[in-house]
C-alpha cells in the first residue's frame, strides 16, 4: 500500500515481537555454515529516526522498544535483537533510531549471506538505497511482494528465510498473504517463511490463523502477543505464523513471550500464546 508510512509505528509492540523472532530465526538458521538468504517482502524504509515528526506524534515506542532497554536482566533470546537496535544507536545518548527488519537481518549477516528488499513506496524505497545501497550483501528491489517473492525463490542457496509483513490496510491481503505462503511452499517447501499479521477486529483479521492452519502446510507455529485486552479499539496485539521454524525455536518463544509480554502489557487481560497450527 503506497500510503502507508511505518514511521509512525516504528519500535511499537509489535515491531519488538517481529524483530525479535527474526533474529532468533537468523541466529539459528546461522548454527550451519552454508550460506543463507532472507527475504523481506515489505521493506519499509530499514531504519527509522524516532525523533521524526512521525515517530512523535503518538510515540508508539516508548511502549515498544524503550520499555525492553530499561528492562532488567533481559533474557537470552531477545538479546541479538536488543544488539541489533543498540549498534545501530551507538554513540548516541539517547535512543534515537530503530532497525526495521531490513537492519536487523543486516546486523546478523555473515559475509556469505543475502538479504533481498522489496520495496514500491518511492520515499521508502530511496532511504533503502540510500541506507543500504553499498553493501554487496544486500539487493533492493523496486518491486511488490505478491509478484517479486515468488519469481525470487527458491535461492541458489536454497537456505533462509522469508518475512511477509503487509500492513494490511487492504484487508484483502489477510487472504493474499496466505496465497502467496502457499505459492512460493509449492517452489521452495524448505524456506522458512514468517507472515506476521495483527490482532484487530476485522472479520478477516479473526479467521486469518484458521486459514493458514486450513492451507495443511505441515510445521507451522504461531506465536502471539496481545497487550491490550479484547474489545480494545485498535491493534491490540500481533503475532507470527512461522512455516518449518527452526529446531528449538518452539522452546526459545516460550521462554520469551511471558517476559514480554510482562514488559509490554498495557492491560492484565491481555496474554500471549505460543502453539504449532499444524503437527511439528
């Protein structure tokens, strides 16, 4: 959606969430020595000044991102992620900027490794560039996810990732996310693949996990947080449908969303939940 500007959400809850497991999935698909590819299907800008005006104007991080860096004794699989946003502040007094997906993963490639950018909005896709333009690791495309991962995969390394993270402001894309999962399985059924989506009140929004565990894609595993209670107006929380989640990644989400959702909650009748849709 070429209106859209993530600027104004950059660092929330459900960025933390999202970046989070992505360095997680990064770190453990780095345990073998091949090289690897991650794929990130809605760009964004990469990296995200907060003190923007945008940023400013409901300062959605100070509920995101600032909570988990004056958190005490953060546990171990959150701290590749808190790495990523630190390096990226480095020498800076106060937390200025914020890694989007595309600078997380950057943070944690290898000399060995690709990252692949698809982008369409023109202001975001020029930060791209400008942000990530001379690294030879990274690839930029000025292209739409629906029609770009599909003709990208499977990579020549036939190892890595794919993140799909629409907006959804079309609400249609909570069924077209799903096409495109079931598309690019049929060409790479060994990539693994992230669709985060939000928790909000739309009827499309409500059955979006029941479809994908509906696809029968064997090894799919959720990951949800909630941190406003239901019948909250607006996105309440969010969550990822992992398909072939790396070994033990089961185990590292369950140790890490009760503490955040303790850091991030906003309201005690909110949670978190971490389940395989379909058998592991």
């Amino acid at each position: 959606m070429l209106s859209y500007q993530h600027d104004y959400h950059a660092g929330n809850h459900a960025d933390v969430l999202k970046h989070s497991v992505l360095a997680l999935v990064v770190r453990a698909l780095q345990r073998k020595d091949a090289p690897l590819r991650v794929l990130d299907a809605h760009a964004g800008s990469g990296v995200y000044d907060l003190r923007s005006n945008e940023a400013r104007k409901n300062e959605e991080f100070a509920g995101g991102i600032r909570r988990l860096l004056a958190a005490a004794q953060p546990p171990a699989a959150v701290q590749d992620y808190l790495a990523a946003v630190r390096a990226l502040n480095a020498g800076r007094q106060e937390l200025d900027l914020y890694p989007g997906s595309p600078q997380v993963v950057r943070h944690l490639l290898r000399p060995e490794d690709h990252l692949e950018l698809l982008e369409l909005h023109p202001a975001a896709l020029a930060r791209l560039h400008r942000n990530f333009g001379r690294d030879h690791r990274v690839h930029i495309h000025d292209r739409d996810a629906f029609e770009g991962v599909p003709a990208l995969v499977p990579p020549r390394e036939k190892r890595g990732a794919v993140l799909v993270d629409s907006s959804y402001e079309v609400k249609e894309d909570f069924t077209t996310v799903i096409e495109l999962l079931q598309t690019c399985h049929r060409r790479w059924p060994g990539g693994v693949y992230l669709l985060w989506y939000p928790v909000i009140r739309h009827p499309l929004a409500e059955r979006f996990t029941a479809k994908v565990r509906a696809t029968g894609l064997p090894k799919i595993l959720q990951a949800e947080l909630r941190v406003e209670a239901e019948g909250f107006d607006g996105m309440r929380g969010s969550g990822l449908c992992i398909v072939n989640p790396p070994f033990g990644l089961d185990q590292k989400l369950n140790a890490l969303l009760p503490w955040l959702w303790a850091t991030l909650k906003n309201d005690d009748r909110s949670g978190w939940r971490v389940e395989w849709l379909t058998p592991s």
